[in-house]
C-alpha cells in the first residue's frame, strides 16, 4: 500500500539509474576493452534501451485510481469495527459485570474456577489442589455429599490422589537402557577387582535413579553377575555389590530373579548376620570405651 502511494517517487528514481547507466555505457571503452562482437552488440542494445523516453503515465494513473476505489470499498474488521445496533451490550458501560463463570465449573471446596479438576469415587469433581489440602488434613469423607471413605481415582480413602506421572522421554528412556546394556556387559567381560568396583558403583547409582532403569539392569542379566560379587574379600566392591541388588530389588521382577540365583540368598544371608553381629559387638563395646 505504501510503495502504491509512492509508485510515481520510485518510478522516478528507476528513471535515474536507468540514465545513469545509459551514461556509463556510453562512455565505457568497448573497442579498447576486446570484447566479443556478441557482447558488444548487448551493450549497445543495452544502451539504447536505457535512452528510451518514459512511458505515458495514463495508464498507470487510470490503474491506480481504480485499485485506490476498490481499496475504499474494503470494509476492514477489528476492534474499531462498531457494534450492530441492536446489541444488548453498552460498549460504554464500564460498570458491567465480567459474566460468571457456571455452578459446574466451580470447586465445591474453594468456590473459584477449577484449574485441574478430577472425580472422586462418590462422582463429585474437585479441583485437585483443593482436594489434596481436604484429605492432607485428615478427612476421608466427601465434601459436597459426607460420603466416608471417598478416594480419588486410583488413590486410597483418606489419601490424596498422587501427582500424575510425568510422561518419560522417550530418547531419555532408550539412553537408560543403553547404559544398562552397556555396563552389565562392561561387568562380563572386566576382570580386575578395580575395574568391577567402577563398574558396580555405576549400576548401584543407576538402580537407584527409578524403576525402568532397575528393569532394564535385571533384564541384561546384571544379578547373576552381582551375586558372585558378594563374597568378594574387597569391602568397597563387596558393599556396592550388596546395595546394587537392595536397590534392583525394589522392583518384583528382580526380587524373582535374584531368589531364583544360586547362591543369592546365602550370601545376603550371611552377610545380613555378620551385620548384626559387627552392630551388636560395636553397642558392647562402646560402654567400655566411653564412646557412645
């Protein structure tokens, strides 16, 4: 629209340039320059060209003025368009009320908009701040219908409903069960009790990180390779071996598969006696020795 306004300033500037030009081709040297016959015949075309008078305007006037009719025509719809007549609402009235959000969309609780609603057994929908406050203090009734032991879905009477679980990544997902790949098979082949203490630690802390990491330990086959390792003379391997299994232990599959090795449940055996022996001995002493 700009450039349509000033089309007469811009057309005037490209017919300087295109003098300009017609000057410096004029005055360029092309004999002297031992060029093509080719290229110098395009220079002189080129030349002429550029000498050439301007076009009469009238048609480009008589364009203009009818795009600028059609432009009048336009209608253009926004915030300044003003209402219909018959609308109900004063544009001017400041003092109207913000409409009210309905009964439904309400937090029997709290009485404001909800934010993140969910049901509970009894079929009443709370938001979920307002109803974890309710059952943190205690109470496992209803509030809207007194109902005892009302539950959000999926939680117990009485308790409040978890915070839904953030959905994995799943390029976070694939990396975790690469590296438990990586070092249970890192384990198998390492020989060195130096070499088996690094490798341990690292499954020991990737055990402890969540529950798809401890399935992806136990389904490379890292228990039968820890196990072993539990009656090993090094206390430093012999402890992260220990807590490594305790840990994978959290999830039932590893529990099976850890009572299914042979050997498993001696060595934790004797080791969990030789704990409370060590305990029991050091609480002896202590009296003795005048530490507490």
């Amino acid at each position: 629209m700009r450039l349509l306004l000033q089309s007469d300033e811009v057309a005037a500037r490209v017919r300087e340039l295109q003098h300009d030009l017609a000057t410096l081709l004029d005055i360029l040297p092309v004999g002297e320059l031992g060029l093509a016959d080719d290229v110098a015949d395009l220079l002189t075309l080129a030349s002429r060209q550029c000498r050439r008078p301007a076009p009469e305007a009238a048609a480009e006037q008589e364009l203009k003025a009818s795009v600028l009719a059609l432009i009048q025509e336009c209608v253009l719809f926004s915030a300044a368009t003003p209402r219909p007549l018959d609308s109900k609402v004063d544009a001017d009235d400041d003092d109207a009320e913000p409409l009210a959000p309905p009964p439904d969309f309400r937090c029997p609780i709290s009485l404001d908009l909800m934010r993140d609603p969910v049901v509970s057994s009894s079929g009443q929908t709370y938001d979920r701040e307002s109803i974890t406050r309710w059952f943190g203090a205690g109470k496992s009734t209803c509030p809207k219908t007194g109902q005892n032991g009302v539950a959000m879905e999926g939680s117990e009477p009485g308790k409040p409903e978890p915070a839904p679980p953030v959905a994995a990544n799943k390029a976070a997902v694939e990396a975790a069960r690469m590296t438990a790949s990586f070092l249970v098979k890192k384990l198998s082949a390492s020989f060195s009790p130096g070499s088996d203490n690094r490798v341990v630690h690292e499954i020991r802390l990737l055990a402890k990180s969540g529950s798809e990491s401890r399935a992806f330990i136990g389904e490379a086959g890292a228990v039968p390779l820890l196990v072993p390792l539990l009656n090993s003379e090094d206390a430093a391997l012999q402890l992260n071996a220990v807590t490594a299994l305790l840990n994978l232990s959290i999830l039932d599959a590893n529990k099976k598969r850890i009572m299914h090795t042979d050997g498993a449940v001696a060595a934790l055996c004797e080791l969990a006696s030789a704990c409370v022996l060590s305990t029991g001995t050091a609480s002896a002493i202590r009296p003795l020795s005048g530490r507490w």
